[in-house]
C-alpha cells in the first residue's frame, strides 16, 4: 500500500468549520444527482472501471489504464431535460502514473486524483462530465463496496484526550445465550457434514467495538488471541481500513459529507487506537520481564538499552522511543538505573512537541510502567 497514507490528526482533509463542510456537502449531493441521471447500463460500467482502479490503488500498483464510458447524460442549464453527450473516441483511453510518476515521486492515488480534476476542466462537457461521475464512482466503491460496515458503537475520549477511544457499553443489550451473527466468527475447520456452521463468540468486551473480529485485547490489556503476530495482524488490518478510507477523501474530498464515511471512519479510529496502545502496553510488559529475567540471570552487566514501543496517534502506528539506561561497558545491573533512566526520559517526552500531547500522555504512562516495576 505504498500509495496510502496514514490518515493521522492532521493529515486528512477534514473541513473544520460549518460553511466548509456545507460546500462540500452540496458538492457531494450534486455528484450524486449526476450520477442518478445514467441510465443502468452506464452506471455499471462506471462501476466496473472504478472497481479496477480502486484495486489498483489499495494494491500500491505505479500505473494504471482506464477508459472513460462513450457518453454522459448531462442536465440541461435552467429546467429543461437531462441529454446524452457522446465523448471523443481519442479521449476516452487514460493512463496515469508510470514513468512520469516515478520522476515527480508522486504515487498512483495523487496521480489519479490530478488527472481526474484535469479532465473535469476539460472544454469538452461530455469529458468532463463522465470524469467526475468516475471520480465519484472510485470513491464510493472504495468506502461502500471494499470496507465491510460494523456494528452501532460509542466511544468516549479519555479525559485530556483528543480521540474517541474508549468503548461505552450498551446498557440495553442483555448478555443473552442467543448469539447473533455480528457477535461471533465463523471457526475454520469445524464444520461437520450435516450440521451448521460452528459460531465462535466474541468476548463481551469485543462486542463494544465496530468490528469484533479485530480486537486483540480486553479492557486489561489481556491479549484474547492465540499469538502476539495475530494481534498484529489485526492492528495491520485496521490501519488498512482506514488508509483506504483515506484514500477515498484524498481522491475526492467531498466524501467527508457522506453519512456511511464518517460512520466506518468513527468506528474505526476509536477501535485502532484503542487496540493499538493496547498492543503497545502489551510489549512493554513482555520488554520489563525480559529485563528482570535476565537481570536474574546475571546478564545484564555489559549495558542496557531501550526501545520502547507506543502508539502514535498521528500516525495511526506503532513505533519506538529508543533510549540508554546503563551505557555500554562492565556496569553491574542495579534496578535503580531503569528507574532513574525512565524518570528522565518522562521529562522529555513532556516537553517534546513534535508528539501530540495525547501521544505524550500515552508514552509517560509507559515509561511510568517501567519506573514502578523496578521500584
């Protein structure tokens, strides 16, 4: 996915204020018209071209071909009738990235997005027209067709936080013995001839997110998957749904207006975010008894460096805050060393402005974990 960007705090185009968001809303609710005028057929042939080109951005391909559709239903200025307007036959094969792309080091999707708004200014009206009902079409089919929906969740923001995170349980909903399809997975394998599909259920506290197959961890920090690598994967997985619906907002920005964008968007941030510092609280544990075994074990006596893990809501990804403790040499392991060594890194992060201060608050209570286990 080389083509897709992380959709951190400040890397989206999210209008902000109200008259903004109204244009875009009108931008959108005009697209959509324009697309209800085509006839069935053509509808389905945008959609078949946008399908191809959504694949091709989500895969991170350097080029793609496309063809525009022979004619677009226009409507006319003032009341009169919507008419077909046919396209030049040269104008209807595109190609964008490739070479070029590869000189201006720009990626498939801004290439895309250029060459669509390129062709939407174009003199010809049949051209720009079927343009902007395919950049509508791509960005649908991306968010609709290719992202599977969830279940109705809240979160709420921890206090001093920025982000939704944390899920609100519903009150209503009775642990019942009767469980339904959005409250567990299908298990592999287990199957028998004659008889239905073996249902997994999600733990309770799954079942609070937008989608609970993909929660690695309890309200504890307590991993309820089989391995560290499928919590991973599940990590992997939420950050591909959101840099897809990022992708859907960077191609066409309208899409911020659509009611089933910013549902899937919601759902999902809260969720990645709160498994991801889950995830990362979870490796700092597995870090500390790794110290204090070896620190048992007599092997830490020639220097001690770390590198810690934590969720960077910026960047919707783990990364590492690496540090000395003990500097290399023959020091003899003393628990006060970490000690001292997590207090003073507290006190840069805090004053580290290139992190958000949710990201600040996130890694101090880590680092702060570390200072109480070797008090």
């Amino acid at each position: 996915m080389n083509d897709l960007n992380p959709p951190g705090l400040d890397s989206e185009v999210i209008a902000t204020s109200g008259d903004a968001l109204s244009q875009l809303s009108l931008e959108y609710d005009s697209v959509q018209e324009r697309m209800a005028l085509q006839p069935p057929l053509l509808q389905r042939y945008l959609e078949t071209v946008a399908a191809s080109l959504a694949e091709s951005l989500v895969q991170g391909l350097p080029q793609a071909h496309f063809k525009l559709p022979d004619r677009a239903v226009v409507q006319a200025v003032g009341a009169g009738k919507p008419h077909t307007l046919l396209l030049p036959e040269e104008q209807r094969e595109q190609m964008v990235g490739g070479f070029m792309g590869r000189v201006t080091r720009s990626d498939l999707r801004t290439a895309l997005r250029q060459r669509l708004l390129e062709l939407e200014q174009h003199q010809d009206p049949a051209v720009a027209a079927s343009a902007a009902l395919l950049r509508y079409a791509i960005v649908t089919h991306l968010v609709y067709n290719m992202l599977p929906s969830g279940r109705t969740v809240t979160y709420i923001a921890a206090e001093g936080e920025e982000i939704a995170s944390l899920p609100v349980a519903d009150e209503l909903e009775p642990e019942s013995a009767i469980t339904a399809s959005t409250d567990a997975i299908v298990e592999e394998g287990a199957s028998e001839d004659g008889r239905g599909e073996l249902l997994v259920p999600y733990v309770p506290y799954a079942r609070r997110f937008y989608l609970p197959q993909w929660v690695a961890f309890d309200g504890h920090d307590q991993m309820v998957v089989n391995s560290i690598s499928e919590a991973e994967a599940h990590i992997a997985s939420m950050q591909r749904y959101l840099f897809i619906l990022h992708a859907s907002v960077g191609i066409a920005s309208y899409m911020v207006a659509d009611s089933v964008y910013q549902q899937k968007r919601y759902g999902m941030m809260g969720q990645l975010v709160n498994q991801g510092r889950a995830l990362a609280r979870y490796e700092v544990r597995q870090i500390i008894q790794t110290i204090q075994r070896r620190a048992a074990a007599q092997d830490l006596n020639r220097g001690l460096s770390l590198s810690l893990p934590y969720f960077n809501e910026q960047d919707l990804a783990i990364v590492t805050y690496d540090f000395e403790v003990i500097p290399s040499g023959r020091i003899m392991f003393v628990k006060a060393f970490v000690v001292r060594a997590a207090r003073e890194q507290q006190a840069k992060i805090a004053q580290d402005t290139r992190l958000s201060p949710t990201t600040r608050k996130h890694l101090i209570e880590e680092l702060q974990m570390l200072e109480r286990a070797f008090l």
